[in-house]
C-alpha cells in the first residue's frame, strides 16, 4: 500500500515537471515569450475603476518587447513598442480611431525618463515572483524624492529590457513596480512567464495607424482618465 502511494505521488511529480518544462513556465533565460502583469492604481483617483487597465501584457522576442493594456473596458487600446534596432519607443492607441507615436532616444530621454536623477542601491532581500527569483533594488533620487523600490529578475532572456523607460539603471526584467502614464501611476505584478513563439510582425505599426506627434496622443488621453 505504502509502496503504491509513493509510486503514485512520484508520477503526479514527474507530470508535473513535464508539464512546467514543456510549457516554459519558471524556465530560466527564455528569449521569446509573454509576460503577464496585474495593474493596480496606486494612490486615489477620480477615475471608475471600470475605466482603469487591470492587467499588461508583454511579449518579448530578440530584445523586441511590447506591452499591451486596455482601459475602459476595452474602448480603449494600447501598445508600447520598445524597438532595440531602431532605438525608437513606439507607442499606438487605439481610441476611436488608429494613432501611433514614435520616439526617439533625444525624445525618450524627456519623456520615458520622467524620475529626476537617482542612483539604485541594491539590497540581499529577495522573493519570488511568477516563479522567479527577484531581486530588490531602490531608488533615491537626487532631489530628495521620496525612494522608490523595484523588484527585478535577471532569469530572462531580455538584454538591457529598460533602456526605454525610466528605470533604465536597472539591469534585470522588471517584475513589481511602478509606471505613470497618460496622468495614471500604476503598481504592475508580473502574474504569470510563459515561453512561446512571436511573430516578429507582433513589434512592427500597422498600415492603417496615423502617424502623430507623441504630446498629441497625451493630451487625447487627458480627458478620457
């Protein structure tokens, strides 16, 4: 009886283990995959929850990655490209009609970069988030801001994966922090990492995206939050 238990309980084990590896999930370095976060708003806000994104996607491929939220209850669609060739933060909008921004590093310097000036101190403590080992790193800014705490993983295969954002003096995939955009600062918690096949059409504009200047897509978003 004792013996067919324990032969019962190591098969469940090894399907288990089967499943996780051929599924890529809490795979270490994968170069190509998804990303899931859940988005809570930090602080109080005016707007309805039911206008607020509640989850990011992101996909990853080459050092290509691309986020991915709704808002509004799907009225409203967004997706920021960070193209590593090209050194060009691409946003697109879906919002009663097809918009799409490109910056370039002068712009994202002014506009992605919005922390003032800081240096990271990185700390021992670490937890594990979506089955990854984070690591915890702080920043203190310059100007006497109050410090901001970021959890990171260098477990996936992302090469440099902030030079597009404000937390580009950290060396590792962001897996708990925080992001304003469009007047919202939300709290992101990656959920879940899965490695799998992206079309490299995935990080490229479609055709039928009007081209505008990035301050024109901000001031649209002004009212709608």
């Amino acid at each position: 009886m004792i013996s067919s238990f324990r032969s019962a309980v190591l098969l469940m084990v090894a399907a288990v283990t089967l499943i996780s590896c051929e599924s890529g999930i809490f795979k270490k370095n994968i170069t190509e995959g998804t990303i899931e976060y859940k988005a809570v708003p930090v602080g109080k806000t005016n707007t309805s929850p039911m206008l607020l994104p509640d989850k990011m996607v992101v996909k990853f491929k080459d050092n290509f990655h691309a986020a991915e939220l709704e808002a509004g209850m799907g009225f409203a669609k967004m997706k920021f490209i960070s193209d590593p060739v090209k050194k060009q933060f691409i946003t697109q909008v879906n919002l009663l009609d097809k918009f799409t921004s490109a910056l370039d590093q002068k712009a994202i310097d002014t506009v992605c970069y919005y922390f003032p000036e800081y240096t990271v101190e990185e700390s021992k403590e670490t937890k594990e988030i979506a089955g990854y080992k984070c690591k915890k790193a702080t920043l203190k800014f310059t100007d006497g801001s109050d410090p901001v705490d970021v959890w990171y993983t260098q477990d996936i295969g992302i090469k440099t994966p902030n030079w597009s954002n404000t937390y580009y003096k950290i060396d590792g995939v962001l897996m708990e922090y925080t992001l304003r955009k469009f007047g919202l600062e939300l709290r992101f918690t990656a959920t879940s990492v899965t490695e799998g096949t992206i079309a490299p059409e995935y990080f490229t504009v479609p055709a039928d995206y009007k081209k505008i200047e990035n301050a024109e897509l901000e001031k649209m978003f002004e009212g709608f939050f």
